[in-house]
C-alpha cells in the first residue's frame, strides 16, 4: 500500500486503508461494502472518456483476493 500522508492519497486508496483494517477486524460486511465502494470510485476516478494514470493496480486484486479468502469457509 502506498506510504505517502492519508491526507494526499485518492478516495480509492482511503478505502483501502480501511478495507484493509475491516478484514484484520474480521469485519467482513464492512470489508464487502468497502469493495463496493472501492469499485465506485474507481470507476468515477478513470469516467467516462478518461484514462486513469494508475500504473499498478495490483493492490486492488489483492484486496479482492483477501475478500474472498476471507469469506471462504474453512475446511
């Protein structure tokens, strides 16, 4: 995750952060409505006729990735 001030960082990665805090919560319906969220504004960020700048979106598919490892029932 990026290491500049919460205060500089897009809405996006806001709602990172605190996706990433729900799931160490265990707070699993937060974290859910945090990804959806995290969709919204990704998807308003970029807009219709834009390009989004972001060269790395790999923590974005981590975040999905821990989502559903997390709502995986265990064996």
């Amino acid at each position: 995750m990026l290491e500049l001030p919460i205060y500089t960082r897009r809405l996006s990665d806001k709602i990172l952060w605190a996706f990433d805090q729900a799931i160490e919560q265990k707070s699993l319906e937060v974290a859910g409505l945090l990804m959806q969220a995290l969709e919204l504004a990704l998807t308003r960020e970029g807009g219709a006729g834009r390009t989004d700048r972001r060269q790395d979106l790999d923590h974005v598919m981590a975040a999905y990735d821990k989502l559903k490892e997390a709502t995986q029932p265990t064996a």
